[in-house]
C-alpha cells in the first residue's frame, strides 16, 4: 500500500489528533439558557463547513468529549451557540476567558455534498439546532430561500439580533408550525432540532422531495468507530457522526 493511501485511512479511522495547547476559550456572549462561544487557537487544517461538528472537552479533564456543531468557523478560531444544559456545556458558558479545552475534529459530512444544490431551502432550526443551519446561510445565502429558527422562550433573541426568532410562549407556534407559513411546492427543507420537530416535519412532508434532516444524537468517538450512532437506513445501516448528520427524509421511513 502506498504511504500516501495508508494514512489516509489512518486519518478517515482516527480522525485528526485532539489539539491541547491551541484550544482557548477567548469570547463568549450568554443569554437565557443559550450562550455563543468562540474557541480559538486553530491552524487551516482544522476549519470547518457547515454541517460538520467537532468534540470538544475540558483541558486535561478524563471525561468523555462531547460533540457540538459549528457555528461559524474563520481563519483561526470557531464559535458554536449552544444550549447551556450538562456540565460540559455549562462550562463552556461560565469559565473565565482564557480557559483551554482539547478539540478535534472537524468531522461529519458538510452539508453541500448531501443535498440536491439546483434546489433553493427553507432552513428550520430548533434550539441550538439553528447553528449549521445559520453557518449554510453565511456559506450559501443564493440558495437559502426562507428561515424559521424556533425557541420556546425568548432567552435567545440577545444573541441573534440580526434574525427574527419564533418563540413559542409568546408566538404559540412551534419551528415545524413556521414552517407551514413559509414552504412553497418545489422548495426544498433542511431541518436541524430535536426529534419531535424532526418527526413532525417529516410527517407533514413525508411525499415530497428535497426535504432533509440533520440528526442529533449522543455520539462516543465522532468518528464512526464504536458504532453507537448507527441508524438504519433504506441505503443500509449508516452511522450518523460520519455518513450524517444529514440524511434525506426518504431515508428514514422510521422517522415519518
């Protein structure tokens, strides 16, 4: 095997190695329940698209990392917009500037290479969810053809002043029920939240085409590895951290 080809499918196995010194916490915005926070420290190999995730845990901590998406990605640091719930993420949102963490990854499937590109989206997002989704518009703004980002209370709307966001306690209408307002035959979804907006998207859309979705799930390796996010799917069993996240609605007749 040439040495070439052989590393890489150590690099497609192993994924790149966790960067310890480069990963530093150097700004962060919180509102209610959701903060965006900017890591920075990272060399051109590591820049992410949208789509992708990357695993991230405290420097020097034994705990297993845990997978956040991008949400913005430059030149030497990447921001992510999260929901603070869990101790990794409440971390995240608290710590004093200047915190290091380890990093890896990018890893996923970008979005661009799932979808059908001669089709213009409606992009729905729930919770911290909206982040690829909002990354894809920065990336791909001709294609984007409507926004819906769903919350259930306004905690959010400090950190995402520029978008109008659809809060549920004051705007008694969910992500998916946005979506209604909005879609037009002939477009196309990519959906990224929880599950039940998932399968209340894929069940009112369950006969048309070009709608996806970007699964969430509690990944271990990120990398395909340990096969604990593997999904059944019409192409056959497939592992979301690394076929996914995003997956066309015809492919998962479970979910509709």
């Amino acid at each position: 095997m040439e040495a070439g080809t052989k590393q890489a499918q150590q690099a497609a196995q192993h994924g790149p190695r966790i960067s310890v010194p480069n990963a530093i916490l150097i700004a962060r915005r919180s509102g209610q329940g959701y903060a965006r926070v900017t890591l920075g420290g990272f060399g051109p190999e590591q820049q992410a698209r949208p789509g992708q995730f990357v695993m991230i845990r405290r420097f020097g901590s034994k705990s297993l990392p845990r997978a956040f998406s991008v949400f913005s990605s430059g030149a030497d640091q990447i921001e992510l917009f999260i929901k603070v719930d869990g101790l990794l993420r409440e971390v995240l949102a608290s710590a004093p500037l200047g915190t290091q963490f380890e990093i890896r990854g990018p890893y996923g499937t970008p979005y661009d290479e799932r979808v059908d590109p001669s089709r213009s989206y409606i992009l729905v997002g729930g919770g911290s969810g909206i982040a690829p989704l909002l990354f894809l518009q920065s990336r791909w703004p001709e294609r984007v053809a409507g926004l819906v980002l769903g919350f259930r209370h306004a905690g959010a709307e400090r950190l995402l002043p520029s978008h109008p966001l659809l809060v549920e306690a004051r705007d008694g209408k969910r992500a998916h029920e946005g979506l209604a307002d909005v879609w037009q035959p002939g477009l196309g979804v990519i959906a990224c939240g929880p599950d039940p907006m998932l399968r209340a998207i894929a069940s009112e859309h369950s006969d048309q085409q070009g709608i996806y979705v970007s699964l969430e799930a509690r990944l271990a390796c990120g990398i395909g590895s340990c096969l604990g996010c593997t999904i059944p799917t019409t192409r056959g069993p497939q592992r979301i951290c690394r076929d996914g996240p995003l997956f066309d609605l015809s492919e998962l007749p479970w979910l509709r």
